[in-house]
C-alpha cells in the first residue's frame, strides 16, 4: 500500500517527475477487453492521466519501460494528448489544466468556458471543452485520423482513453466521436454535456472515477436558473477518505444531523426540568439538585465534545478540498485498491 500524500510536505501540482509510473506493472497487466469496472485497467489509466501532465520525452520513456513502444504527442495552444500502443493496446491520455505553463491562462479561460453548444454526435456540450478537442481532432495530421489509422493496422487491438481534470472531459468528448473505443475512465472531470449528450454512453464501457472532495466533478453546478442542464456521464466510482471504491457519492441528509442536536437537547431539558422540581424542597432537595447540576455540567461537556467530533466528521466526508483534485491521489489511491483487492 502506498501512503497518500500530505500537501503540508509536498507540492501537489503536476507535474511530477519524481513518481514511479507503473511501478509494478508486470504483476498487473491490462485487461483492455474487459468491459466491466476493473481496478487494474482503473490503476492504469489513472497513472497514464496523471502522466500526461509531464514532458512528452520523460512520457515516452515512462510507456517504453511499462511495454509500449510506440507513442506520439499531439499538442495545441491549451491542448495535450498523448498516444501510446503495443500490439494488445492503444491508450489515449488526455492532459488537464496545466497550472504550471505558460498556456495555464488559457485552459483556465477554456474551463470556464461552458456556454452550451450542439455536439455533432448529439446533444450540446460545454463550449469551451469541445474547442480543446477541436484544436488537435482535425486535419490528415490530427488525432482522429491517427487512431483511425491505428485501429485500420490492428482492428482486434482495444482502444482505452483516459484523462484527469480538464483532460477528463477532453476524453470524454473524444469517446463520444470515437465509437471504435473499448473504454473510458477519467478522474475528477468536471460535467460535459446536457442529457442527450449522456445518452451517447449507453451501452459502452465508461467510468467516471471521483476522490473523496474533489469538487471538479460538481462543476459546471446542476442550478436551474442557470439552465446549463450538464449531467454526469457514465458509471460513478466513488473513492471515499478511506480508499473504499463505492458505487456512490455519500449523502448528505440534513435530517440526520437536526437529530442529533434534538436529542441533546431532550436530555439537556429532562435535566432541568427534574432540578426544578427538586430545587425547593428541603436540604436533601438541595443536595440532589447539585448533582443533577454536576450531571447536567457533564452531559453539556460531553455533548460538545461528541459535537465537534460531529462538525470535524462532516467536514472531512462532506467538506470539498482542491487538494484531492491533484492526479496524485486518483493513481495512489487506486493503486491501493488494487493492491488490496
């Protein structure tokens, strides 16, 4: 098991060429024909998202070590993509927001782009996205020619595409114009489309992976009187503070919680309530209700203590973080389940 990262001890923000990518790999081959969840192919694509934030040689590199060979890097104004293949697979891997380069005011301006706009393949999708993808898909030298070519040379050979962040919802649009594709995953993307556009997924194998307090995945918000109208695509694996996969987000029930706070509230009243009555009698009375008076004195200390481990608990579960939006964590933690499964 691997330990997850503190942010107080290290700089979170990709890139990271410190990391061991796929380390291990040769106990953990792919299953790039599986169309079900698989924890391995979830560990792979996790790692090769969280790469495609570094340097295209230090990549090429890291896939040639891992058993790919051929690779290629598609790259544009705010736009990365890496390609890598071997004869039993090809993988396409998505860059997010690059917080650390020069084009970083771009793809913020591109996040925040999200008027919607009809998708050729259905539906409308978030303006500034699909003008990502637009900057690297066309063209006898752009993407979509290339991974046809790929699948022309080997038609049996799986296509997976991947992708973290903003390279997420890249990936996401790509499947959708990809139907040759065996599988998606991406980790923490933000929403793409409307629902017509979700209905693109049906029926194919795509996975939607989110940690803990990632708020990306909540973005743009699901608001009426803003009438985006984006959804959530694909199946939800959820990667709870614990490293648990879950099938969902936790939910938060208000009701739960103004219960809580009623049932202290009965026992403080029940207290005071019996001390009323004792309080004038005699002095036997008056030696009871000091000890409901020490009770009631304990009871309060309990319950604030039992009351901040409470506030401290729904802050961890419920409280959203930018921290456990870094790539880092998505391909610790499924690195972890992996190893634990």
């Amino acid at each position: 098991m691997k330990k997850l990262p503190n942010p107080g001890e290290r700089n979170l923000i990709p890139p990271d060429m410190d990391y061991v990518y796929f380390e291990e790999s040769g106990k953990h081959p792919l299953e790039p024909e599986m169309l079900e969840y698989s924890t391995v192919n979830s560990w792979w694509l996790a790692e090769c998202a969280f790469l495609a934030y570094c340097h295209p040689g230090f990549a090429r590199m890291a896939y040639k070590l891992a058993g790919f060979d051929g690779f290629r890097f598609f790259e544009a104004t705010g736009t990365e993509c890496m390609v890598s293949w071997n004869n039993h697979t090809v993988i396409t891997a998505f860059r997010g927001t690059e917080l650390k380069s020069v084009s970083a005011l771009h793809e913020i301006r591109t996040d925040l782009n999200a008027v919607p706009v009809p998708f050729e393949q259905g539906g409308k999708v978030h303006k500034g996205f699909l003008k990502g993808l637009e900057e690297i898909w066309g063209g006898p030298e752009g993407l979509q020619v290339f991974l046809e070519n790929l699948t022309a040379e080997n038609p049996d050979r799986p296509l997976l595409i991947t992708g973290h962040s903003l390279g997420g919802a890249l990936a996401a649009l790509c499947f959708a114009r990809t139907p040759q594709a065996k599988g998606l995953y991406t980790y923490g993307a933000p929403r793409v489309g409307d629902s017509e556009f979700i209905k693109l997924f049906e029926g194919r194998s795509v996975w939607r992976i989110e940690n803990a307090r990632d708020p990306v995945p909540l973005v743009p918000p699901d608001i009426p009187s803003i009438s985006f109208n984006f959804g959530d695509f694909g199946t939800l694996k959820f990667l709870n503070r614990d490293g648990e996969v879950l099938d969902k987000r936790p939910v938060f029930v208000l009701e739960d919680h103004k219960s809580r706070y009623r049932e202290a509230k009965t026992t403080l009243d029940d207290k005071l309530k019996e001390m009323s009555r004792t309080i004038s009698l005699s002095k036997k009375g008056l030696e009871a209700s000091r000890k409901i008076l020490k009770e009631i004195r304990q009871h309060t200390q309990l319950a604030n203590r039992e009351w901040k481990i409470h506030m401290r608990g729904l802050l961890k579960n419920f409280g959203l973080s930018v921290d456990e939006h870094q790539p880092i964590f998505y391909a610790v933690k499924t690195w972890n389940a992996l190893a634990g499964s």
